[in-house]
C-alpha cells in the first residue's frame, strides 16, 4: 500500500550529518530520517583519522583556517572557513557530552591525544583511536534514538525530491521514498528536506567508500535545479589496502602522521622527490606521486612501512587497521602495508550558503552532499567530519524557521506504462561500464583527450539509462546507476570547463594554476549562461568564488 505522509523535517541520510541535524530540529516536528540501507551503513563509520578542531594550547584559530586555506589551492570561501572552525570545538564537546569515547593521554583522562595529518601545521586530530567515525555514530544514533519525534525509516530509497514542474518558485515540497522490501512508492511529503547522503565515491571502480556512496543527493538537487559546484575536484584517497580479497579498506592518513614512509616495491622512499613535506604533503600530492611511481615502474601498488616504528605504539594506535590487515596476513609491525590510491572524497556538491540551504527553497544540503566552500580545490585532512558536525548544527536551526508550503499541487507517484524488466543484466552492465571509463578518463591524472572519450561514452550511457528508466519498474540499483551516471556528467563537464591545474584537479595539458580560473565551477539545470563544453553547450552558473 503506497502512503501519503506529511512531517516537519524529511533527512534522507543518516551517517554524520543526517543524525546531526535530526538532533538539533528534535522538539520542533516529526522528523523523519531515512536511510536506503541499515541505519549503521555511511561513510562516516569508514572514518579512522578523525575530525580537525583547534583543541590544544600550541595550537591556534588562525593555524587551522590557514592550512585549510592552503589545502583548498585559492577557492575555499574564507568565511566558511573561519565560521567552521570557530565553531568546531563546541561540537566535539558537544559530542563528548553525549558520551563520545575520543581517545585521551594516559593518565590524564581529561587531556584529547591530538593526531597530525598531512597538510596540517599543528596537532588537531580528535580521534578514537583509529575507528573515530564509528565511535561518532555510536554517540549521536543512541542519542537519536531516544528522541520520540524523529522516526529512523530503513530500506527506503529516495526516487526523487518533489518540486511541481507548474512551481515557478521551485520549492522543494519532499521526496517520493520507494520501500525497498516491497517495491512501493511513497509520497512524503514536508516543508524542509534534508540530503545528507554523502558522497559519490562509487563513480569510480577503486574506491574507500561504502556501497551506499553513488552521489543521490548530488544527482536528485541537480535534476530539480539546485547549483552544483566544483565536482572535478574529487579526492583521491592515496593509500587502500591493496588486497585481491580486501573491499576498499581504508588506511589511515593518520599511519603516516606517526611517521610511516611510503617506498616503492624496491624499497625506495620517493615522496622527497614529490614535496618538502614527504608523507605529511597535502593528499593530491601523495596521490600523484603514487599514481607517478606506479606508471614509471609498471607496478600495481606502493608499499606504507611503518615496521621501523615501535611494536606496541602501533597496536594501541592502530588496532583497527592492525587487525584488519592481520585479516589479511598482513602484519604492519613487522611488514610494509601494500596499497593504491582510490577515489575517497567529494569536495563539490550541492552549493548551499551558511546555514545548509541550497539555490531551491526549502531544500538544503549537509555534509558531503553539500559545498559549503570549505574544502576549495582540496579537502584538508579531517576537515569532513568537523564539517558535518558544524553546518548540519546550523542548519537545523535555521531549518525550523522554514515556511510550510501548500501540497494541492503535489501528485502521488504513478507507475504509468512502466512493465517489470527483463532485462537487469543491463543495469549491471552500465553500472560496470560507467565506474571504468569514469576511472580509466576521469581520475587522478587527466586530458582533454582522455575526457573527450569519457564525454562520447556518457552521451550514449545516459541515453540507454534513461530510455530504461521509463521503460521499466525502478529498482534500487536502477536508481542508484542513474545517479551514478549524472553525478559522472558533472564531473566530466566540469573537468572540461577547468582549463589549468590546481588542488585535486590535473589535467596533463594544463599542468599549471591559471589565476583566470581562480573561481568555481558551477553548474544549473534551469538557470545561468551556456557554457560550450566539448561541442555541446552546458548551463553555468555565474562565477562562483
């Protein structure tokens, strides 16, 4: 039976940002708040590192904002920096408060055991030993779940968000929720929508990221007009365990923090001929040196060797990934970790001001669905979760201000001519074609050649998804590769619009930083100048900046 509902606050998502922002509207409607598989799959429980927040008397406000703004390569907006991690301390003691268990000195229990990463000039790394996302979850679900007005609906996928096409407003009104146990799709129905689905990370064949990470929120805001930005600039991750049977297990930057060097299969340490930071260099760096290394020596992966650091240090700070790679037959006391970069993080995203709200009203955007302006041309290591945390706070309180709209104009979703298909051999095949040549074209090194290809392939993909799409009953995988496949054309577009190199963006014929392209990249559906692009003509957005 297809349902009609109407609540306060639809938040589809429910890792970090999702939870986060459910607590801060608690009190102030129904919320409900839904994931597309078990409440407990996101990306944050991927997260090991930790989350960047200025905590220690050596460190200061004005470090953070100038590493984030070096990582970021002249395109973070400095007010977004500055608001974020001013902010950043009140939400880790906040989480505290809710019982987070972050890892603290021995013998003095009051004291946060602060980690260094790359591109940071301080000790600011709040962690959880080397599980930090999990222990995050932990908190703020068990928090959640104790609050009578917010509803956590599982197994329940989001078709699209709900913006009549006789709206010449375009006000976000909900989303049709399709039950992924039995096929039916919801009308749900609220003045404020949430997307906190994370990244995009399966565009790609090699990726960090869970299942669950094919850019929904990104794909749904820009089939209904919100602006998008910056979506060339996706994060390599430079270090996955390299494994036949390991599935985009994570290894922590934070390894290389504490000192592990990065050798080729000779055992040569390279990152000195790469930058004067080594290991600690900003994460585009070491990806391209990695990708570098392996291209000139025809191999498959590089080695992380922290043997040479002490036994017990490693364990206790590493147990997680320690036991991990055991599983694996894989002991980092003693033997060097094999690994490869894989794509990790999105740095554009839904473009949304302050407080979470993006170009279409009463939709907004949080966490890694969202582009805040923080993250620029490269996202400064454990700046994600501090993200998350900030902008989901504020944007729950500016959420409850929002106006109800009027739902007469909101039709429930119709099957139509739409039959069961046949024919999902095709849908897997997409999927498959869509992540290699996404990986093959569109990765850490790039051309206009190599893009070009890429560009010819998902005309025909997109044309083949879509003629599918209305043909046949939707699934969740069907709704997932159609994501999948708009997020790779705003990546693709945007790369072909971005004429130099700069952060996590290189394209071999323009080696260079351009001060002309010292701007986003920002794209519309229904709004904005055309933009030729690869002898088509895309929408863009203004400037950006």
């Amino acid at each position: 039976m297809t349902l009609r509902i109407e609540c306060d606050f639809l938040v589809i998502g429910t890792g970090i940002a999702g939870l986060t922002f459910a607590r801060s509207v608690a009190g102030r409607g129904r919320v409900i708040l839904m994931s597309k598989r078990g409440v407990d799959v996101s990306a944050t429980q991927n997260a090991q590192g930790g989350v960047a927040s200025v905590t220690g008397g050596e460190d200061s406000f004005e470090a953070h904002v100038s590493d984030t703004l070096a990582a970021g390569c002249g395109l973070c907006r400095r007010e977004a920096v500055e608001m974020c991690v001013h902010d950043g301390p009140a939400r880790i003691n906040e989480l505290r408060e809710l019982g987070a268990r972050f890892t603290t000195h021995k013998g003095r229990p009051d004291e946060l055991d602060l980690g260094r990463e790359g591109g940071h000039s301080a000790r600011r790394i709040v962690h959880a030993e080397d599980a930090t996302g999990r222990e995050m979850i932990r908190a703020l679900l068990e928090s959640v779940r104790q609050l009578p007005d917010v509803e956590i609906w599982e197994n329940h996928i989001a078709v699209d968000l709900i913006v009549p096409s006789d709206d010449d407003d375009r006000v976000c009104k909900g989303a049709y929720v399709m039950d992924t146990a039995t096929g039916e799709t919801h009308t749900i129905l609220a003045p404020v929508t949430v997307l906190a689905t994370g990244g995009a990370g399966k565009v790609y064949l090699y990726t960090s990221n869970p299942d669950v990470a094919t850019g929904d929120g990104i794909a749904m805001g820009y089939r209904v007009g919100a602006r998008v930005a910056n979506m060339e600039f996706f994060q390599f991750h430079p270090t996955i365990l390299y494994h036949p049977e390991a599935k985009g297990m994570l290894i922590s930057e934070a390894l290389r923090g504490e000192g592990g060097v990065l050798r080729d299969l000779g055992g040569r340490a390279f990152m000195a001929s790469y930058h004067e930071a080594k290991e600690l260099a900003p994460r585009d760096v070491v990806a391209r040196a990695i990708d570098t290394e392996m291209k000139a020596s025809g191999e498959d992966h590089v080695h992380l060797d922290v043997s040479h650091l002490d036994s017990a240090f490693v364990r206790e700070r590493f147990p997680n990934i320690h036991s991990g790679c055991l599983k694996y037959g894989i002991d980092i006391t003693v033997q060097p970790i094999p690994v490869v970069p894989a794509a990790h993080y999105t740095c554009g995203g839904l473009v949304t001001d302050l407080d979470g709200r993006t170009s279409v009203p009463g939709l907004f955007a949080v966490g890694e669905t969202a582009c805040t302006g923080l993250h620029g041309a490269n996202r400064l290591a454990s700046n994600s979760l501090l993200e998350c945390l900030v902008f989901a706070h504020r944007a729950g309180i500016a959420a409850v201000d929002a106006p109800r709209p009027d739902y007469d104009d909101v039709s429930d979703w119709e099957v139509g001519d739409a039959v069961p298909s046949d024919e999902s051999v095709v849908v897997s095949q997409d999927w498959d074609e869509v992540r290699r040549y996404m990986w093959n074209y569109v990765g850490i090194v790039r051309s206009d050649r190599r893009l070009m290809r890429a560009l010819r392939r998902q005309d025909l993909m997109e044309e083949e998804i879509t003629e599918y799409y209305w043909k046949y009953f939707v699934t969740s995988d069907l709704l997932e590769l159609r994501n999948i496949a708009t997020v790779a054309s705003l990546i693709i577009h945007s790369a072909l619009l971005r004429k130099e190199s700069r952060g996590l963006h290189y394209n071999s014929d323009y080696p260079s930083e351009d001060p002309a392209f010292a701007k986003d990249t920002v794209l519309s559906r229904f709004e904005g100048d055309m933009a030729p692009v690869g002898g088509r003509r895309v929408k863009l957005f203004g400037a950006g900046g």
